[in-house]
C-alpha cells in the first residue's frame, strides 16, 4: 500500500488540506521539523 501527505498546519509552501505525493518530497518532509505537520493518508491505486 501506497500512502500520500495531507498537511495538517500550513508550512513553507504548503497549505492545510494540500496533499504531497512525490516520494522524495514525502521522504524530505518525515526526516525534517515540518514532520509534525502532516499526516500519512494510505493511497489505494489500480495495478
């Protein structure tokens, strides 16, 4: 299973509500301080 980022508290360029899905943005933004500003949102994708 696949997961995304929902932004929890605005930071940097990112609003509340908005959604990462890039694997290396996702990888840069749990290993640094704005990890506590999101939460993991499991992606279900067909293939």
């Amino acid at each position: 299973m696949q997961f995304e980022l929902m932004v929890v508290r605005a930071f940097g360029a990112y609003a509340k509500g908005d959604v990462v899905s890039d694997a290396e943005t996702i990888a840069a933004i749990l290993a640094g301080e704005n990890a506590g500003h999101v939460v993991r949102i499991a992606v279900m994708r067909e293939g």
